[in-house]
C-alpha cells in the first residue's frame, strides 16, 4: 500500500507536466487492478494501514475517477488557469483519499476523511464558476464539520474505554440506554452527513451546482462513498443500539430517496437535478447498510461503485454542454440532438445506467438492496415502488428535456465531441456495463 501512496506523492515532482500525470495515474490504477488477483482479508501492511476488498474496490474507483477528471479538465491547463495547484489539489485529495480507505487505525481514518475536505473545498472555491461558490463552500464545510466533532469525541472515548483504536479491537458498545443511544448518533452523524442523508443533503446540491466539473466528478465519484465506507466500519461496535434505530434510519433513507425524487422533476438546473438524484440513490444505499444483512451490504456497495461511476459521467456530460452553450438550464438546453448527435448516445447510455437499466451496476445493486428491504420489511415495498418509478420519471424528463424540442435560436454551431471526450465518456461507461460480467470482484462478504 505504501509504495502506491509513494508513487502519487512522487508525482508532485512532475507537477508541470498533465500528460506525464495523466499517464502515471492510468498506470497506476492498472498496476493496482493487479491486485485483484491475489486473495486477501483485511491484512496488515504496516503504519497502520490494510486492506480488504472494500478498500480495494473504493482505493481503485479514487484512482480511476482522479485520472479521468484530469482528462475531462484539460480546459484550465488550455487556459493556464493555475493549473500546477490544480493538479496539486487533485494529487493531495487522491493522497488522502488512499489514506482515508486503507487505515487500519480509527484516528487515522478520522485525519485523513477530515483532510479530503481541504482540498476539495481548494477545487470549489478556486476553480468554481460563480460567486455564489463561496456560499457553497461555506454550507459544506459547516455542515461536515457539524458530524465531525461528535464523531472525534466518540472515537477518543471508545480508545479511552478499549486501550487501542485499531479496528476489531474496539470495545463493542453492547448496552442499550439513553447514553448509548445518544453515542451512537453523534458517531455515524458525521458519515450520514456526508452521504448525505435526507435532511442533511442541501449543501450537495449547492456545492455540485457551483463546483468545477473537477469538483463535480471528485464528489460524486468518491466523497459521497465516504460515508458508506464509514457506516460499514463504524456501525459493528456499536451492533445492539444500530438495531434499535434501523427502522428510523431506513425510513429516512427510503422516504427521502422518493420526496428527493419529486424535487428532481421540478429541476431546470441540470447539475442541480444530477445532485439530487445522487441524494436519492445514497438514501437506498443507507437503507440497505442499516439492514445488516448480507444482501444489504453487498447491494449498497455495489450501488455505491455503480452511482460513482455513472453520476460522474453525467456530470461530465453536463460540463460538455455548459461548455458549448454557456447555461446548464434544461429550459435553454433543448434539441441537443441537433447540435450534437454523437453526443446523445453517451447521454442515453448514462441515462439508462442511472435509472438502474440492463446491463448496468446499478441494476445488480438495486435488486440486492429491493430483496434486503422486502425480507426486512414488506412495508418498504410501497416507498421501494415509488422510488424506482420516480428514479426513472426523473431521468428520463432529464434526457427528453435535454435532447428532443426545438434548440436555442441564438445557437449557430457547435462542435459535435471531440476524442477526448468520448474517452473520458467511455472510460466511464465501460466499467460500469463490463464489470457486471464479472461481478464476483465488487461482491464479496
């Protein structure tokens, strides 16, 4: 694991260079797919760092998506847009990214998911479109900040009270009282935030809307995976009180994901309504992890590889269009299929990748999380129909909107799509179909 982490440091050597970096990054992520290959359970790999197939799966995604946004970002390197701190801020993320999925030591996993905010508050902040991105980045930094402190006082107490903060040596939180209770929340506080949850979404929406495409791919991508991969580390120590409020828990997320739903088909900002349906995708994700069953888990990790993937390549496609028009509105955005014919396939193919469609990852996830949720509870099938029915209503007005009707009058001409950009788009599209042939590499407790 070091010598990965050594590798992206060492880039920063070659900051000047985006080719070399973009390359290195490839190279990398393909060296660490050699991995796969070898059977490993969470194994120890010194300073406090390991790995499990988890950490493998979340660790490759971070690589993948950071070597994508800097092909998708080569605007401001055209532009010399500060283009060395762009890099540098991308590189540091990816540092601390790799940190954050490997740590072995709950304190260590605390520093390095609190570091990944700096930087991407970096991207927002510096390379952002508007000034509104200032409120933004406010609104993401309290918010996060809010789950934080408790989440740092409970992982103190628990070393406190157990002598050591490595995983599996925690002390188990087994009584069930007031105490507990109010323990439990302020711990998974922090991760539900950056799910984010409903009710503790509105600064997601805000940050995606004023946030570069850089920005946009990186949260979408891998930051949102942060709370699930925090809920899965955290949630056993405290199993007993976790099982006395799942039932709160998966109605949030399950009623969330469909009124989230609703406030998608009133969207005419196409990033904005991008943002929302990450929100409803992350609520079924929340319910499933909650579920504790093996169903459960394995559907919301492969939803969670599934979204990173495919909301990144919508997010990419909406940059492309912003770029050409110069408005994200859907209401100026129309008849896109006369200006740019190529480009309405890749918005189909990811269109149909984030309604759930054949062959996509989405699919496989959402039928492991409808089984978990139906023998957990029938009930949950009223607000699992909804869901599903709105989540392709949503994507649909999304693509209809965009590609059919008649087109801005003031628009003469535009380029179609250029070769990067339909690798940037494939390199999204093809893991997200492929791996589902192989699906024994992302499904694994």
């Amino acid at each position: 694991m070091l010598k990965f982490i050594f590798l992206f440091i060492s880039m920063m050597c070659f900051i000047g260079e985006w080719g070399v970096i973009q390359i290195m990054l490839f190279l990398g992520s393909f060296m660490f797919m050699m991995c796969c290959y070898h059977d490993f359970s969470l194994t120890s790999l010194g300073f406090g760092l390991g790995m499990d197939y988890l950490s493998y799966v979340l660790i490759l995604l971070s690589i993948w998506i950071v070597g994508l946004i800097l092909v998708s970002s080569v605007k401001i390197n055209f532009l010399n847009n500060f283009p060395l701190m762009f890099l540098f801020s991308n590189l540091a993320l990816l540092v601390f990214l790799i940190l954050t999925f490997s740590s072995l030591d709950y304190l260590l996993f605390y520093i390095s998911f609190e570091a990944s905010l700096i930087p991407t508050l970096i991207l927002i902040l510096g390379w952002g479109y508007q000034p509104e991105r200032i409120q933004a980045g406010v609104y993401m930094l309290f918010y996060t900040l809010f789950g934080s402190l408790p989440l740092l006082i409970s992982l103190v107490s628990l070393y406190i009270f157990s002598g050591s903060s490595t995983f599996f040596l925690l002390m188990k939180v087994n009584s069930v009282n007031f105490v507990s209770s109010i323990w439990f929340f302020s711990s998974i506080m922090a991760f539900v935030v950056k799910l984010p949850m409903y009710l503790f979404h509105l600064w997601l929406p805000k940050a995606h809307v004023e946030a570069p495409v850089a920005g946009s791919m990186i949260l979408a991508g891998v930051l949102l995976k942060l709370g699930g991969y925090g809920l899965i580390r955290l949630m056993p120590v405290f199993s007993e009180v976790s099982k006395l409020f799942s039932s709160v828990l998966v109605s949030l997320g399950i009623l969330g994901g469909a009124l989230v739903s609703f406030i998608c088909l009133r969207q005419v900002d196409m990033k904005s309504l991008i943002a929302y349906s990450s929100v409803a995708h992350m609520g079924l994700v929340l319910a499933g992890l909650v579920s504790f069953s093996w169903w459960g888990m394995n559907g919301a990790i492969v939803v969670m590889i599934g979204h990173g993937l495919c909301s990144s390549g919508l997010f990419c496609l909406a940059n492309m269009v912003y770029e050409r028009v110069g408005s994200r509105s859907l209401l100026i955005n129309k008849g896109l299929m006369n200006f740019m014919p190529s480009m309405a396939l890749w918005w189909f193919l990811l269109s149909i990748g984030n309604m759930g469609a054949p062959p996509s990852l989405n699919l496989l996830g959402e039928i492991n999380l409808i089984v978990s949720m139906v023998s957990w509870s029938k009930v949950t099938m009223v607000g699992l129909g909804l869901l599903m029915f709105f989540s392709a209503s949503y994507t649909l007005y999304m693509y209809s909107m965009s590609q059919h009707g008649l087109f801005f009058n003031s628009l003469y001409a535009c380029c179609s799509g250029k070769v990067r950009e339909f690798l940037v788009l494939s390199l999204h599209w093809i893991p997200l179909n492929v791996l589902l042939l192989k699906s024994n590499l992302i499904l694994f407790f």
